[in-house]
C-alpha cells in the first residue's frame, strides 16, 4: 500500500489492516528511520511522505 500512495497517516494504515495502531506505528517509524519516508505534523496526527514516489510522479 505504501509504494502505490504518496503519502499515507496511520489511521489509513490501520484501515487497510496492516495491524493495530502500536503496530502501524512502529512500521511508520522503522520506514522513516530507514529513509523510505518522510513525516510531516499535520494538527494532531503525522502526515508520511513517500518522497520518492512523489518525484518520479512529478518528472
């Protein structure tokens, strides 16, 4: 799910049933952690960028 969207929030995650929330949330982390994604603070909840997925989109 996460290499055919450009960005993604836990909830969605959660909805597509990729595990509970400590779950989905640990999975976000590793992936930032790891440079697949970036997070942006959107009021209350992260916003996960999948930076390199948007700049082949916008070639």
């Amino acid at each position: 799910m996460l290499f055919r969207l450009r960005n993604t929030k836990r909830q969605y995650s959660i909805d597509k049933g990729l595990g509970k929330l400590k779950t989905v949330c640990n999975y976000l982390r590793n992936l930032k952690k790891e440079d697949f994604l970036k997070s942006v603070k959107v009021i209350r909840d992260k916003l996960y960028l999948n930076y390199r997925l948007m700049a082949i989109l916008e070639k």
